[in-house]
C-alpha cells in the first residue's frame, strides 16, 4: 500500500514539474525577452527579433540564445557585430531545453508578421502612433504568478494524497 502511494505521488510531481518546465514560446518570450527585445516594436536594449527567423539560421539563433558571448569568443563575426552594436553589453546566457527553443523560435516566427503589421500605421497619422503600437508578446499573466500557481497545485495534490493516506490508515 505505502509503495503504492508513494509511487503514485512520484508520477504526479514527475508530471507537474514536466508541465512547469515546457512553457510556450509566448511564455518564454514575455518572461525573458521582453526586457531588452521586442517583435516589431523597435530596438529597445538589444534588436527588434521581428522578422528574425528569416534572417538568422534556426541553430544559430539557438546558440545565440544559449550563450551569445561564448560565439563571440569562437570568433562568430554576426555575434560580435550584434554585441559592438547594442553597446557591448552582452546577452545573458540562457538554459532552456530544445523543446523550448524549439517553442520560443515557433513564436518568433508566427508573432513576427503579425506584429510588423500590428505596429504599421496609416500614412499621415503621427499623433495617434504611440496608441496603436502593440507589443506582441505582452505578458497576459506574469510567470511568477504561474510559478506560484504550478506550486500551489502541487502542494495541494501532495495534501490530498496525504489526507486520503492518514484518512485510510485511521479506518484500519
């Protein structure tokens, strides 16, 4: 019986923290890209990545994401042009799995056109630009909020399964 729960309980937090560890490529982006990139809104502390998979290889970008300053030192001229250009401040190196890479580049693909085209204005209307701009990747829930949330579920299983546990153990 006790191994039995405990294996149950091993398979519930192997699958929550499965679901916590493969986030979207829209997650990934609003939770760390946003601060120095946009997706058709402009160069902020680093470039625009609007149009970015079109013009980069997909295991470049990969390898500029994972750790930009490590290309830069094997002698990679794009890597070193970007880091001279943006003010020599360098890409903080990123530890994602494939499968987010895979998800965060998917996004970048798909939310390029639509936010060139979200942030293309009519001739003539200056004025009213800074309204119509909208930033694509714009967090609709920041990822602390669904960290804390993940780890709440969590510990409301690990409750539950002990509840059910001592409930048993009471009857017999």
């Amino acid at each position: 019986m006790k191994t039995r729960l405990w294996a149950t309980l091993v398979l519930m937090l192997v699958g929550f923290s499965a679901r916590a560890q493969t986030l979207s490529g829209k997650e990934i982006f609003a939770g760390n890209c946003t601060a120095c990139h946009s997706i058709g809104g402009g160069d902020i502390l680093g470039p625009d990545l609007a149009g970015v998979t079109e013009r980069r290889e997909a295991d470049w970008i990969k390898s500029f994401i994972t750790n930009s300053q490590q290309m830069i030192a094997a002698g990679d001229e794009v890597a070193a042009e970007l880091f001279n250009k943006y003010n020599k401040i360098p890409m903080p190196p990123h530890k994602f799995s494939d499968e987010e890479l895979n998800n965060l580049l998917s996004y970048l693909e798909e939310a390029g056109p639509e936010a060139v085209a979200e942030t293309t204005l009519p001739k003539g209307t200056p004025e009213i630009a800074e309204a119509q701009v909208v930033k694509a990747g714009s967090p609709e829930m920041p990822m602390s909020v669904k960290v804390i949330l993940c780890l709440l579920s969590t510990a409301a299983v690990i409750l539950s399964i002990t509840a059910i546990y001592l409930l048993r153990m009471l009857r017999s």
